[in-house]
C-alpha cells in the first residue's frame, strides 16, 4: 500500500481555531525537538494572522519566534503560506511588500511556502509562488474549496492546471477551511485533480466542524490524495483538523503506511494538555454531525464573534435572521468563500443590514472594493440591483476602476532607516504604536514552567489581595 504523508498544523491551525491562535513562544518550544523527530512532512508554523496576534497581543516579536523555532526544529521542514496579496491586511499590496515577506520568511528559516487566494484567482497567488521557486524553496498553491453554483469540478481543475502550468507548485493544497468537504464530493474531486496533476501531490485540509473531516480524509486518501493536515490531540477536532493520532490509526488499519513517532505524538498532546490545564484554554472535542452548517457555512471563530456581539447588544434574537441574511449577501455578491477577508466582508455588511433595517444602506469600504474587482476576478458577477447600490453608498472616495498599486518598499526603508526588514515590514503592517509596544515588553519569554496546583492556587489568591487562606487535606492543615 502507499505510503501517506502527514503535515502538522498544531502549532498554527490548531491554536487559531482552538485558542484564538493564544498559543505563545514558551508553550512551544519545549516540545519543538520533540516534533522535528515525529516524521512529518512538514509543521506548519505561521501564515499571517499569527504574526498580527504576536504583535496586538501577545507583545511578542513574531520573527524572533520563527528564528527561535527553525534553530531547534532541524530536521522538519517550516512552512508559511500568505493570504494572495492582503497578507495581515485585508487590504491589497504592492507586488513588491509582498515579494519582500517571502523573501523574509525564507531568511528567517522557511523551507516551504505557500499562497490561497479566496477568489482562486492564480494571478493573486502567482507573486508568492514566484518569489519562492527563485529562493530556492518548495511551494505549494491551494485550492480554496466554498459550495455554491460555481464552486464546480471545472473550476478547480481549471485553477489546479494554472497553478502547475503558471506556478510550477510542488504541491497542491486542497483548502477547505469551512469544513464543508463531504464523503460523496471527495471521492468525485479527488480524482478529478489529481487526473490533471500527474505526480505532484494533493494535501487535503479540512476541519471538523460538521464532524466529517475524518471521514473525508479517509475517502479522500482512497480516492488517491497523498497527505493530510492533522494536528496532535488534544488540540484537535472541535473547529480545528481532525487528530493526528486517530487519523494515522485508522490509516494503518486500511492498510497504508505511515511514518509517524507515536510515542513522540503523545508526549506532545500530553504537554499541550498540561498547558491546556494550567492556562484554561479549551480542548479540542469531537463533534457531533451539524447539517445547518453547509447552509450558512460561517466559520467557527465568526459565528462564536456573532453570537457574543448580538448577546451583548442584546440582540441575541437576531442570530437567525443574520444569518439568513448573510447567505443572502454572498450569493448576491457572487459566492465568495467565506474565509478571510470575505468572510468579514460579508458578515459585516449582513450586520448592517440586518441591525439598520435598510440593506446596503451603508456599504464598507472593502465590500464596494471587492464588488469593484479590487480584490481579484469574481468568480460570478455581483446581484446588479445590489452593486447600484454599494456603488451609490460606498464611499465616493474609491474609483470605479482600481489604479495599479505604487512600490513601497524603497519608501519603508527610508523612512526606517536603522530598522532591518523584518522591522520595516511590521511596521508597514501595524499602525501606530503597537510595534513600539511589543518591543517595549521586553524580553520574550522562552522558557515554561508547570507548576504544582497548590502553588498556582496560592498565586492566585495572592492576586486577588485575599487576606486569609484555610488548607486541609487528609492529615494537613495549612492557614
């Protein structure tokens, strides 16, 4: 039987759809050792959103995590991948800020790197391949899978063509970051690419919001796909990849091999629970078979974002109506997929609709924009009545027809010369002080302790100034 590849999305994907991507430096490099010996094809440690909550967030310097990584993970190939050419932004850039991020990744220790563009418009994702494939590194484009009238057999074939003939990927990533894949259309789309393909390999990526991730990589695997996206439970399934363990269990029991350190696999599941416990960060459960889901097909992280803001404007009796309307919204606006930034586009526009009574009444800038092709090709033309009016109440400031963007990178490094690249580009990426106030944290913090409950509990007590504390258990009292 075949041998199947495993690609590890735990220190990426996982955490964002688990953890609201809150995983830290110190949460992983005590098992990064550990995983670079597990036998995966690849760990796929950053894409974009990673490096924005390092810097809002987690006062971290992303590049000096990914530095830190690569000297410890020796073995393993790192991979990144860029969202076409919005990168952290949901803004379009310049060709030459985004050949200068690939250009930076592959410094600081990526090996392989990667591009998807919502739309599957390869001319968006060609600027990454391209600057890759002349640094020397493996790439991989994807396939960014949605439902809809024109979300078809063809249109995939036709972007997976373009990609090997235009991009020359090594790879080819099958994306479906709703997790709306199911049983019988794998085995139909499988095949379908792979006829197209020849040798270069098919990644399935999924999640298991509607619990049939696992089902589908099986069926994808038989269908002729050669690897998949797991992540080490406990940070699995729930709205994460199905688990990396039972994944490769059921592999073996059909037969196929698969070259994976399961003793390694679950010293790193056990450490991530035990950071799971002491930081109170969810785990990852599966779940149960969800058929609304493929009717609205909001991500997990958006429709958690929706219920919350509704529950405290106290209009938690809107979620239905909202999300009816946000179906209608994308399919009037020609059935984008609904992963960043589209999934904000529409979403937005579905709230204001639905919350002013008047829809299209206010149009953001970045829906005007996409219904402009600012953002690439649509794959279907936009409702007409619907674009007169995101035409007539969007902003007047933005064209009919967009201009081609300026070069900015000579400008950056001018107006930071003493900065390096890395700098710069962070800088360009985040406005005002918040660069200023992730280097003004200080040190990162590299090293993680597991602490005894007691003492954690102490520590916590002591936080909130209680002033007197009893103990007892068994035969000890302590005041």
């Amino acid at each position: 039987m075949r041998e199947i590849a495993v690609v590890d999305t735990t220190l990426r994907d996982a955490h964002q759809c688990l953890w609201a991507t809150r995983m830290t430096t110190a949460h992983m490099l005590p098992i990064a050792e550990r995983m670079d010996r597990i036998g995966f094809r690849r760990i796929d440690l950053a894409g974009t959103i990673q490096f924005d909550v390092c810097v809002r967030y987690l006062k971290e310097d992303p590049w000096e995590r990914m530095r830190l990584m690569r000297q410890r993970m020796t073995q393993t190939p790192l991979s990144s991948f860029t969202r076409s050419k919005n990168l952290v932004a949901f803004d379009v850039l310049p060709d030459d800020i985004v050949e200068l991020w690939v250009e930076r990744l592959v410094a600081n220790g990526f090996r392989e790197v990667g591009t998807f563009d919502g739309l599957n418009d390869v001319d968006n994702m060609l600027t990454t391949i391209n600057v890759a494939r002349r640094l020397g590194v493996k790439t991989f484009g994807a396939l960014s899978y949605g439902l809809s009238p024109v979300h078809t057999d063809e249109l995939y074939i036709r972007t997976a063509k373009d990609l090997i003939k235009r991009g020359k990927v090594d790879a080819i990533w099958l994306k479906d970051a709703g997790g709306l894949l199911t049983v019988d259309r794998i085995r139909t789309l499988v095949p379908a690419i792979k006829a197209v393909i020849g040798n270069v390999p098919l990644e399935l990526h999924s999640h298991c919001m509607t619990g049939v991730a696992p089902l589908v990589y099986l069926e994808g695997i038989k269908a002729g796909a050669d690897m998949v996206h797991t992540s080490i439970a406990p940070l699995a399934n729930g709205n994460a990849q199905p688990a990396t363990q039972s994944t490769v269990k059921n592999l073996r029991a059909l037969g196929y091999t698969v070259n994976i350190d399961d003793a390694l696999v679950d010293e790193v599941g056990e450490h991530f629970r035990r950071v799971a416990m002491q930081e109170g960060k969810p785990l990852g459960t599966p779940q149960e078979y969800d058929a609304f889901h493929y009717e609205h097909q909001i991500p997990g992280g958006m429709m958690s974002n929706f219920r919350s803001q509704l529950a405290q404007a106290g209009l938690s009796h809107l979620l239905q109506k909202l999300l009816e309307e946000c179906a209608r919204v994308r399919r009037e606006l020609g059935f984008p997929i609904l992963i960043t930034p589209f999934a904000q586009f529409v979403g937005t526009q579905a709230v204001l609709n639905v919350v002013q009574g008047e829809r299209y009444r206010t149009v953001p800038d970045e829906v005007k924009k996409y219904a402009l092709g600012y953002f690439g090709k649509l794959l279907a033309p936009v409702d007409p009545d619907v674009l007169d009016r995101i035409v007539s109440n969007g902003s007047p400031s933005i064209p009919l027809k967009p201009a081609p963007l300026e070069p900015a990178v000579e400008k950056l490094r001018r107006q930071y010369p003493e900065a390096d690249d890395d700098e710069r580009l962070l800088r360009f990426m985040f406005a005002g002080p918040q660069v200023d106030e992730m280097r003004a944290a200080g040190a990162m913090k590299t090293e993680y302790l597991f602490e005894a409950p007691l003492v954690r509990l102490v520590q916590e007590l002591s936080r909130r100034r209680v002033a007197r504390v009893h103990f007892s258990t068994g035969g000890l009292a302590l005041s």
